[in-house]
C-alpha cells in the first residue's frame, strides 16, 4: 500500500535524535510475528530473520512505537528465545517469573506482555521502502519486579557454588612425620643404652684394684722391654773377671 503526498503533509515530522534519552510511558496494544528474508550489510545472500513484533502507543501523543524481539525458528516451527535474551529478560521484570522451560515455545508466552505498560526509549528508523517510524531502543516494565534470581536489568544472576574448604597439607603430613620422629626417637634411645651395656657385663672388671693391677703389668711389661733393648744394643766387648 502507497502512501500519497497529501498523507505525507499531515506526519508530524520528528527530530531523528529525539527520544534517545527520554523515556516515554507506553502500553502494549498487539503482537504479531515477522519472517522476512534480509540481505545483511557486506553479505551477498539474504538470511531469514524472525522476530516478535509489539506494538506500544505512546499514552500521551497516542503515537505508535515497534519493538522487536528477536527469536530462532526450531525444526517444528517453535519459536525460541534465548534464557539471557531481550524477550526473557523483559518477561522476567514484567511478570517476576522465569518459566525457562517454555521459552524453547516463546510463542505462547508473547501476549502475556498485551495490556502491560512500558517505560521506552526509540529512535526514528527508516523501513527499507524509505518510510520512517518510531522504533523502541529499550524497553522496561513501569513497575519492574526484581528478585535474588535477576538483576534489575533481568539478567539471571549466577548461582554460587558452596565453597569447599581448603585441605591443609600440614595436616595430612603432621602424623607421618610424627611416626618417623617416634621411630627415629626410638632407635637413638634404643642406641645410647646399648652403648652402656658393658658396665653390666661380669666378664670385665672397671675396680680401682684392677686398674692398677693391669697399670703395673703394663709397667713391668715396659721395663723388660727396655732392659732387652739395652742389652741387644750394647756392642762394647764384654770383660771377663776371675776370682781364685
């Protein structure tokens, strides 16, 4: 459908950078679904892209603003979202629920968002037959719902994994070293008494009186000794006297 010049003269024209950074109250009036087949820039093959379409009215002006939600048309023709998307994380806020088992079927949870207000931001964008319109660059709940499971953005928060405690090595080690010690312990001990056995032994006498004993036959020993060394090592002749 064409639309003619007198229709053109009655558009309110907007400024292209107006709405960038201010927020307007919108409520969703219809949803609907796009397949289109888009040539992306620098490629030579067009690719299909499929997405949500939400229509929202400005409650002010009564001006229309697109928001688009991007999804993946599975094997059976369900559409699918992503658990961290754009589609999943607005579901969150809006309705403080995360029914991820169903986005793999985002098709039956789109016109839950029919009737809910919005807080948007858009800019003017051009369609490719060159007629421009207001689309939605975010989005959010007016009264967002945020719990433990989401942040305020809606973006799942990670679960913490219960920290397991640290193992102290010393430990581990601190009753083998203690066994070694004990053993090592052990054997000296076991060790200086063996070196005092002899005192105990009958066969060997440690008395005064013995120790002198062996003391003068060491001397006497030493005596003989000398004795001989002196007579062996005499080479005068010998002299002979007799007595009549």
């Amino acid at each position: 459908m064409s639309v003619t010049d007198e229709e053109r003269s009655h558009w309110t024209v907007t400024d292209a950078t107006q709405g960038m950074n201010e927020e307007i109250i919108c409520e969703c009036i219809a949803i609907s679904k796009s397949e289109k087949m888009i040539t992306p820039k620098g490629k030579s093959k067009p690719i299909l892209t499929t997405s949500f379409v939400m229509k929202l009215v400005e409650l002010d002006t009564d001006e229309e603003v697109t928001c688009y939600f991007p999804f993946t048309k599975s094997k059976a023709g369900h559409a699918t979202v992503k658990h961290d998307g754009k589609f999943a994380m607005l579901y969150r806020l809006t309705f403080g629920d995360d029914p991820r088992k169903r986005y793999s079927q985002a098709q039956h949870l789109v016109n839950h968002f029919l009737g809910k207000q919005f807080l948007v931001t858009y800019e003017i964008a051009t369609t490719q037959e060159n007629d421009t319109y207001r689309k939605a660059v975010s989005i959010k709940p007016v009264a967002p719902i945020i719990t433990d499971g989401w942040t305020k953005t809606g973006r799942l928060r990670q679960k913490s994994t219960a920290r397991k405690k640290p193992k102290i090595l010393g430990k581990v080690f601190d009753e083998p070293l203690k066994d070694v010690g004990k053993v090592f312990e052990n054997s000296l001990t076991e060790k200086a008494e063996n070196t005092h056995s002899y005192l105990d032994s009958p066969s060997i006498s440690v008395t005064p009186t013995s120790l002198q004993a062996n003391e003068q036959v060491h001397l006497k020993a030493n005596d003989s000794d000398s004795i001989e060394s002196i007579s062996t090592n005499n080479n005068q002749p010998k002299e002979y006297t007799e007595f009549f």
